[in-house]
C-alpha cells in the first residue's frame, strides 16, 4: 500500500503539473521538467528507502513510520535535497536558454513537441546540446545520489561523506552503475510515455532497487 501510494502520487503530480503549463501555455517544458524530475528522484524515494530498510530488519512499515523518515538525519538528506534542487534549476534554466535559442519565434505547441524535438533535420543541435549538457548534470547528480540518501536513513553520517562514499561507489563499479543508470532512466522513460500511468510502477520499483543497490554496494564498516 505504502508503494501504490507513492505510486499514485507520482502520477497524480505529473498531470497536475503538465496541467499548470499547459494553462500557462509552456507546455515546450513538460520534457525538461520530465528530466528534472529524475534528478529530484532520490529525495522523492525517501519513503521507500525507509519502507525496505524495516521490512530488512524484520519490522512492518507503516505510513506514520514512513513519514517520520525525514526525520532520521533530517539535516543532512535536506543538504543532498538542496544540492538536487540546485541542479534542477540549474536544468530548468538551462532548458529556458536552449529553447530561446533555437525556437526564438515560436515555441513547440504541446501536440507538435515530440515531432519538432525527436524527428526533425532543424532540431539535431538542439537535442545533440541538450543532450550533452542533461548527461553533464544527470552524471553528477547520479554520482553524488545514487546511495547516498539510504546510506544517511541507514547510519549516523554527515551528507559530504554520504556524498563521498556514493563518488567512490560509482567509481569502484562503473560498469554495473552505468547499467543502474540506464535502467532508471529507461524505466521511467517507460512510465512517462504510458500517459504518466507507468510512474505508479516504475517510481516505487526505482525505490526499493535503490535501497539494495546501496545495502549490496556499501560494507558494514
């Protein structure tokens, strides 16, 4: 239940926000904002994390449980949360150029932005220079996040040794990260292009995988 609910809300708040730039007639941005959203991904899975660390130590998660995560560390998770947020609005401002800069007099509409952005010969810069300097920010924000938010539930540490250990987790296993990561994205590339509707499994599957990925990943000591 605790998975279908974070499921569930995930899906609810892609439509809301698609519907607010939609209303604000910025709909050219539900694909940076898409991407933005993975990068804020670690701090949303909170839950989760804490969902599967009691189920591993044998104890039965509750929402109230659930909620009180942040808790734990509190202080810490919200300085990695600061830095993903940085990042996202460094993305989303980045997107606002990118988007100036190519599409200057008209913007996409909504129902011509998949065909304008992927299958047309004028747009190839634009998505070689977005795609370039998105897999800057994704690499960076993936190599400080990818365990070190479980790793902060987990143990009594600060962020910037939480931040190192997942550097140094990255480093030590490039190949079965690089695969980490093209799975995640694949999975909720998968989940946005069923309407939002494959969020509700991908979000919580993304979740719980994390928190194995870091308990198999990071040793005892």
């Amino acid at each position: 239940m605790i998975s279908a609910a974070y499921g569930l809300l995930a899906v609810l708040s892609s439509l809301a926000l698609v519907a607010v730039l939609s209303m604000q007639d910025m709909q050219y941005l539900v694909l940076p904002m898409a991407a933005g959203f993975m990068l804020l991904g670690p701090v949303f899975a909170v839950g989760l994390y804490e969902t599967s660390r009691l189920l591993e130590r044998g104890e039965t998660p509750t929402l109230m449980k659930v909620a009180g995560a942040y808790r734990r560390n509190g202080v810490q998770i919200a300085g990695i949360g600061l830095a993903l947020m940085l990042a996202m609005l460094a993305w989303i401002r980045i997107a606002f150029l990118l988007f100036a800069l190519f599409f200057a007099t008209e913007p996409p509409a909504f129902d011509q932005l998949v065909d304008r952005i992927f299958f047309s010969a004028q747009t190839i810069p634009f998505l070689l220079t977005g795609t370039i300097v998105g897999g800057v920010i994704a690499t960076a924000v993936f190599a400080i996040s990818v365990v070190s938010i479980p790793m902060l539930l987990d143990r009594e540490t600060d962020s910037f040794t939480a931040m190192a250990t997942s550097v140094a987790v990255l480093r030590e296993n490039l190949r079965t990260m690089a695969g980490w990561a093209f799975l995640i994205v694949l999975f909720t590339a998968a989940g946005m292009v069923t309407g939002f509707l494959g969020l509700a499994l991908a979000l919580p599957l993304i979740g719980h995988a994390s928190w194995h990925c870091y308990r198999d990943l990071v040793g005892a000591d």
